[in-house]
C-alpha cells in the first residue's frame, strides 16, 4: 500500500474543544443531563465555564461555522452561522429635551417641532464633520410591535408598525431612526378615541423603539427624538421671535444628543466606516 500525504482535511462535523473555549455559552446550553448527575463531571464543567467567561478569543469579523448535533433528537444538523451581521451595538437614548407636549384648543404655551427633513440634515452633517457617514437611500425597514401611546384612552393596547430608517451605513450596518411628531402618531390605533387635544411623547416613543431594536440584533442602531421645546407664553407681541428662539433651542437640544452618540462611539472604540 502506498502512503500518500492528506493535503485536506474534512472539518469536522461536530464541536471541538476550540469552539467551546471561544463560545463557552454554547456548552453551557447544551450539557447532558447525564454529566449533570456526576459531580466530578458538574464540577469540572462549572470550573471550565467559570474560567472561560469574557475570555473569548474570536477576532472580529470572522465567520464561525456551528453545527448542532448536541441534541436528543435525530433531526438533521442545523447550521448557525456568526459573523458581523449578528450584532450589536444599539446606542442608548441620549436624553436633551423633554421631548413631551400637547397641541389643542387648551395649550398655553405651544410647541416647537422640528422637520424630519431639518433634524436629519442636523444629524447627519454633525456626523460626516467627524468622519461618519451615512445616507438616506436603500435605509432598511424594520417591524415593531409597540403600546398605543398616542390614543388618548388609558387602555394600553399594542399596535403593528412599520419604520424605514432615516438614515444607513450600509458597510457597518448601522442605522439611525429620528422620532418625530409623526413617527409618534404611528403607536396609535384605529379603535382609538379622538380628543380635541393630543398629547405626545417623543422621547419615550424612542425609549421603546431603542428597546425594540436591542430585541432584534438585525443592527447596530441610534435612536434621536424631537426635543420639542415651547414658545413663551407670557409674550404674544413677540411671538415670532419667540417661535424662532425656541426652535432654535431645539436644534441645540437635538446636537446635544448627536454629540453625545460621537463621544459614546470613542469611548466604546466602536468605527464606523
């Protein structure tokens, strides 16, 4: 019989004790109630985790191949797949404004909004002056289920909705979602009832949105809000003037939160490309 060299190998098909090292979660998820029931077994597999944890040495951005063959059935091995796209960085709410105000025939001092088409512009020029760039075109569009924030009865109800994002970073996968006046009125539903007088809440609809997105791990993602600031009531000659400082108060409200998502990203050493 002639030796021959093996120039290729098959990968294995089954976990090898690199993988559990790397990914000490997926042993952890997986243990036999039989190793279990050994106390020799329990106490070196509670030592083997115990000692793994944050210690992971996968470099970023490699692909791992898992195959699932731990389980009691005899089903085909499912493949899992980990790689760049399961994410995630989702940035926490930077809170500038209250972002909370009502509009009707009651109100005394009236709010100020701001476009979607001005705060993105504001965000999105804030973010390329430090080197991070993102565009409005091919923006994903995510589905969440949400309370009816903006019906006016206190049954809490929840709704279907459906966002495009406002802005995309296709290389990196990140996402930027503005919650304006409008987006608000999408956690509504159609039995609601109708009041003379609406209130809002932009800032808690982005809390639930940042939440929702986290559940996901579709993408990396920052949620920014409408600060909504008011104009003086006790000043009605100068209502424009008035108008126009308290706008500008919510440019500088909504930068507030921009500035705050840059020096989060250079704390976390998070890039975007």
């Amino acid at each position: 019989m002639e030796i021959k060299t093996v120039n290729n190998s098959r990968q294995p098909n089954y976990p090898t004790i690199e993988l559990f090292v790397k990914y000490p979660e997926l042993l952890a998820r997986n243990i036999p109630s039989s190793w279990l029931k050994n106390k020799f077994v329990a106490t070196s597999l509670a030592a083997f985790l115990l000692s793994s944890c944050g210690t992971s040495t996968a470099q970023k951005g490699e692909g791992v191949e898992i195959v699932d063959t731990l389980g009691t059935n005899n089903s085909k091995p499912q493949e899992k797949k980990l790689d760049d796209s399961i994410v995630t960085n989702v940035a926490p709410v930077f809170a500038h404004g209250e972002g909370r105000g009502s509009i009707g025939c009651i109100v005394m001092s009236p709010p100020v909004f701001l476009s979607e088409d001005e705060a993105i512009k504001i965000i999105l020029d804030k973010l390329r002056a430090e080197g991070y760039n993102f565009n409005r075109e091919n923006s994903p569009t995510f589905s969440f289920t949400v309370p009816n924030l903006a019906n006016c009865g206190e049954e809490k109800k929840e709704t279907n909705i459906e966002l495009k994002m406002d802005a995309y970073n296709e290389n990196s996968k990140w996402v930027i979602q503005f919650i304006s006046t409008d987006v608000f009125y999408k956690f509504s539903t159609e039995d609601g009832c109708w009041s003379s007088v609406s209130r809002f809440d932009t800032k808690q609809a982005a809390e639930i949105i940042n939440e929702q997105l986290k559940k996901q791990k579709e993408t990396n993602a920052v949620v920014f809000y409408d600060p909504v600031t008011r104009i003086k009531s006790d000043d009605w000659k100068n209502y424009r003037k008035n108008e126009k400082v308290a706008k500008s108060e919510a440019k500088d409200l909504l930068l507030a939160q921009v500035n705050d998502f840059i020096n989060w990203l250079k704390t976390n050493n998070i890039t975007i490309k």
